[in-house]
C-alpha cells in the first residue's frame, strides 16, 4: 500500500528527463565510434594480401619498416640502420620514415599476423588515435560539451587530409602526440613546471620517432600561435611567458640527451646525406583546392583533385566551400577571444604557406608571388614539403567548430537556467561574459534566439553538419598487387642463398619505383638480404647528396628498362661482363623475376645475360652461384 501524502504537499510530477550516459560510458562510445570509422576505411585490404593502398610504394615501404622494426627488436639489432636491403651497403634508417614509434610497440602484431595486418593496426591507430587525442583535448581544456569535443575530434582525425596520409605516409598521420605535446606546452598551471617539462621532453623526443616533419609543423605552428597570442592579449603573455619558457627548457634538456645519438646517426652516421632528391617547392597546392572535395570523400572524383594537388596523398586542403564559410562566420563572432584570433591566425599563415612559391589557380600560374618563397631557403623549410602546411589547419578548424557548438550549448543552457544575458560559463577566462560583444536577440552571448521560428542552435548544427558530410570520408582506394611467389613465401629460397650471400629480384630496384623485393622481404620478416629498395640515400659513398635509393648499376638499369618498355635489348659480351660485376657487388646467390607486367621481355633479357633460368613454385630462379664463384 502507498505511503500518503504528507499535508500540505502535491505529489512531485515523475522526471521524464532521458537519462545520460555515465561520463566514462559517453567517452568510450566516442572512442568506439572513432575505431570504428578507421576500420571502415582500411576495410578494403584486410584478409586480402593481394591488395595494397594506391600509392603501394609508400605502403611496401611503411610494411618493411614495420618488419624492420620487430626484427630489430626480437634480435637485438641496431634499429638505426638495416643491412637487409641495399645490400652490401645497407640504408640509414634514422634518416628515413623508419617510424619506430609504431614499430616497436607493433612488434607482437607483426610477428603474429604480419607486416600488412601491422601496416592497417597502424593506419587504424593513427588515425582514431590522432581523433580521440584531439577529443580529450577539447574536452579537458576548451569546450565543456561532449558532443562539440567529439566533433572537433572526428574532423582532427578525419578530415581529408589526414586521411590521404594515412593509406600512404604513416609518418604524416601519426599525429596523436600532437594533442598532448600542446597541453603541456601551453599548460594553465604555471606550478609544477619540472613535471610538464619532464613529460613534454619525453613525448617530443617519442614524437621523432614517429615523424620529425609533424614535430617541425608542431613547432612552427606552437610558435606561430604563442605569437598571435601573445598579441592579442598581452597581459595574459607576460603572466604565461616565465613557466611556458621554463617548461620548454626542461623539455629541451630532458629530450637532448635520448636523442642526440640518434640524431648523430641521422646527419653523420653510415648511409647519411644531404637535402632531399626532390625539389620540396615542387610540391605545392593550387588555391582552388582549398574550396573542392578530396577523392577519398563521398563527393570526390578522380579528375578535379588531380589537377590541385601534386598527388593523392597530398590533398591537405580540401576543406570544402560550406566549411571556410563556417570559419569565417566562427571567428568574427568570436573575435574577442585571444585563443580564437591566434587561431585565425595561424589557419591562414599556413594556408598561405601551402600555395608554394607561385600561386596557381584552376591548374594554371597566375604569377601571383606566393609567401612560401620568403621562407624557402631558412634551414628545415627548405626541406619541408608545401603542399603539407595544411595539415596544420586540420586542427585549426577542428577547435573552431568545437567552439562554436560549445558556445551554443552554453547559452541554450544559460537561457534554460535563466541567468543573465552574456554570463560567464564554466571554462571561459575572466572577463569572457563580454568575450562574445554584446548581447542581444539572436546572439548567442544571451538567450539562443530564433530565426523563423527555429533556435539558431539547431540551424547552427544544420550548418556544421552540411559542412562536414560532404567531406566524409569513403574507404581507401585499394590496387592489385603481384603476390610472393611461392618460391620466397614458402622458403625455396633458402637451399640457394647461404649466409652472407643475397637474393636479388628481378628488376632490382634502385631508384624511387616500386620494390617487390622489399614486398617479399616485409612479408617473410626479412628474412634474406637484398639489393636495392625503396629509400634515400647518398650518391656515392664520396658525395652525400641524396638521391632515391642507390647508385644505379648498369645490369639494373637495363632490366628496369626493359620492364618499363617491354621491349628486349640487344645484349653484348659487355652486358654479360658487367652483369658478372654486378652480380658480385651485390653478392648474388640466387637471381628471382616474380610476376610481372613485361614479365616475357624481362625473362629473355635476363637468360641473355645469364643463361637460361628455371620455373621453381611460381618464379622465374637463376642460380648464379656459378657465375659469381
């Protein structure tokens, strides 16, 4: 029987308000919905060793990097540099994209499942992990809104251009440092500083082995805003400056001392060089870029981004008509705040940078001088790739929507509660009731108002979410690829190649194309020694001027020729004396062509040189253990 009411009392009306998720609960299910949306884009290439993402060079060469990585930790081998390919000399890998970062603590996933089921965790990682980073960011220091938190985070980790780094430069994508190398960089507390500079130094010098060209954008960009900052709100600057400075110098002392061998190794070690094999300001956006859709988005096509970006793993921009106007809209409504304008800032300068040292527009040169050539020749710029600069507005935007949503959500609730027009919310600074100018009907900064009849919150989501849904991303393009041959998959190999002594592939490669040999080394662990590859390195031994993989010889040149052009060369007695040579540098043992577009031509080319070979488990095998004695 129910208790009776007590006198004088009215029973309460029943609470019908939904119930919310708990904090933790909420958090996880943005985090799943994150992993969820990487899986889907790599879903093309799992359980398919067939397939590789479309620029396959980058991926064969992150998926040997990765088997590098385990094997240096299984045998106890210098991580720093690999003899395993371009042999006899061997590749500096401290001064390529080795990516230890994600190849040590990838070791188990290699060895169990292999170097592409550890190339797509990777790729899986990079991308929910930069998100959910960006995500806890947001919801720790700037928005108080969980939904505006997980929005910033999903266009962090998701926006176009990320997404064309990660099927190819795992380098580029793994930015989920980023985050928190910035909240400890410009960290509110100025107590503690040993601590934050401890950890800041620690995840810098992690972060170099990840992608020291995502740590340089990272220092560019920090500077830059600290800058605009520091203009826009001078106070606070000077009362920031002394524990900011301090914390970085902790983190300077900290990570010189973990990183100094390595960084000997880069610049002087075996197998260093100098510059790059390619001219960085080559690599540039066209302006019309930053208003059109990617390929890798639901209104992507193959023909429009061809023309804007130097190629499908450098459309950076790309942002989209609806989503610039949305910027713009967010900073003039929020331009009194020092935060807002810094970022406004620092978006643009960057954007800028990316146009090279030409503008060009609809694939044509305007003549229009662009700001990057003011900064071409400075040290570490002149190495950095324009078309890359934004990749540092990825992130600009991401905070501006969180803020906006954020600031929707908090007069919503400042109406519902009935305080005061332009009263403060929790997390804004002093003196944000005015941050937002004054308030008035329609504006935010007091009651949400309407527009028709409907809260300008929802239209506002409206506009964020017209925005952001043409550029969803769709999964990454895949293309076929040449199995192993069985004859190196199965181990064949090995009655052929005895220690010391190489396997070379037919063509073997030398420059900046395709390797199947570093293919088939990824995915037997590395388990024989090969020419060639797929890397930067010097010249010559004598001249440290970098160059795509090693010094041509003559014996691949002419195999790589007749693969290109399908046609079989006239071979002399010369040929054949310099294929010896050849063969002897390299320290051949077994000579292998799996399959192959102008696998014919390459075939006869090679019993030219060699004498005929023999079909063993789906390749074509020369024993040159005779010839090389």
């Amino acid at each position: 029987m129910a208790a009776p009411t007590a006198p004088g009392t009215v029973d309460a009306a029943p609470d019908r308000r939904p119930r919310r998720l708990p904090a933790r609960a909420a958090d996880a299910l943005v985090v799943a919905g994150y992993l969820a949306l990487a899986v889907l884009l790599t879903v093309g290439q799992w359980g398919r060793p067939g397939r590789l993402f479309h620029q396959a060079g980058d991926q064969i060469l992150f998926e040997w990097m990765l088997a590098r990585a385990a094997r240096a930790v299984t045998g106890l081998e210098n991580p720093l540099h690999s003899s395993a390919l371009n042999a006899p000399d061997g590749v500096n890998l401290m001064a390529n994209t080795s990516v230890l970062g994600l190849g040590v603590p990838l070791t188990p996933v290699t060895l169990l499942f292999g170097s592409q089921a550890a190339f797509l965790v990777a790729v899986v990682g990079c991308l929910a992990g930069t998100a959910t980073a960006w995500y806890v960011l947001l919801r720790r220091r700037l928005v108080e809104s969980r939904v505006a938190a997980a929005v910033g985070g999903l266009f962090c980790g998701f926006a176009p251009g990320m997404v064309a780094q990660a099927g190819a430069h795992l380098h580029m994508a793994a930015q989920f440092l980023v985050p928190a190398i910035l909240a400890l960089v410009f960290h509110p507390d100025p107590r503690r500083a040993w601590r934050h500079g401890s950890l800041l130094g620690l995840l810098v010098a992690y972060q170099v082995f990840l992608g020291e060209e995502v740590l340089v954008f990272l220092v560019l960009a920090a500077g830059t805003f600290a800058l605009a900052y520091a203009a826009a709100d001078r106070a606070a600057a000077r009362r920031l400056a002394p524990a900011l400075l301090a914390r970085l110098g902790i983190g300077v002392a900290v990570s010189l001392p973990l990183l100094a061998y390595p960084l000997w190794f880069q610049f002087f070690g075996p197998g260093h060089y100098r510059g790059m094999p390619f001219h960085a300001y080559g690599y540039q956006l066209d302006a019309a870029s930053f208003t059109a859709s990617a390929r890798q988005t639901v209104l992507g096509d193959d023909h429009l981004p061809g023309l804007l970006a130097p190629n499908p793993t450098e459309e950076n921009s790309f942002f989209g008509p609806g989503l610039l106007v949305l910027a713009v809209v967010i900073v003039s409504w929020l331009w009194r705040r020092p935060l807002v304008r810094a970022l406004a800032v620092c978006g643009v300068l960057f954007a800028l940078l990316s146009l090279g040292a030409q503008v060009r527009l609809d694939g044509a040169a305007t003549g229009i001088p662009g700001p990057y050539r003011l900064v071409a020749e400075l040290p570490l710029l002149d190495l950095a790739v324009p078309a890359r600069f934004p990749l540092v507005c990825i992130p600009v935007l991401g905070i501006l929507l969180a803020l906006s949503l954020d600031r929707l959500r908090a007069a919503a609730q400042r109406a519902t509660a009935g305080d005061p027009p332009g009263a403060a919310t929790a997390g804004d600074p002093p003196g944000a009731e005015t941050a937002d100018g004054p308030p008035g009907k329609g504006t935010v900064a007091g009651a949400p108002g309407t527009v028709g009849g409907v809260p300008v919150r929802l239209l506002w989501g409206g506009a964020v979410a017209a925005a952001l849904l043409p550029l969803f991303p769709t999964p990454i393009r895949t293309v076929p690829a040449w199995p192993v041959p069985a004859f190196v998959a199965e181990g064949g190999w090995r009655a052929y190649v005895p220690p010391g002594r190489t396997l070379v592939p037919v063509p073997p490669v030398t420059g900046a194309g395709i390797s199947p040999a570093m293919l088939w080394s990824a995915r037997t662990g590395l388990a024989f020694p090969t020419p060639g590859g797929y890397f930067i390195g010097p010249r010559a031994a004598d001249d440290p001027a970098a160059r795509w993989g090693a010094p041509d010889r003559p014996t691949a040149a002419l195999l790589r020729r007749a693969a290109e052009t399908g046609e079989v060369p006239a071979v002399t007695d010369a040929d054949r004396r310099r294929a010896v040579e050849d063969l002897r540098h390299w320290r051949a043992a077994v000579v292998v062509q799996g399959g192959l577009h102008h696998g014919d031509p390459v075939r006869r080319t090679v019993d030219a040189l060699l004498g005929p070979g023999r079909e063993i488990a789906g390749a074509h095998v020369w024993d040159v253990r005779p010839l090389v004695g």
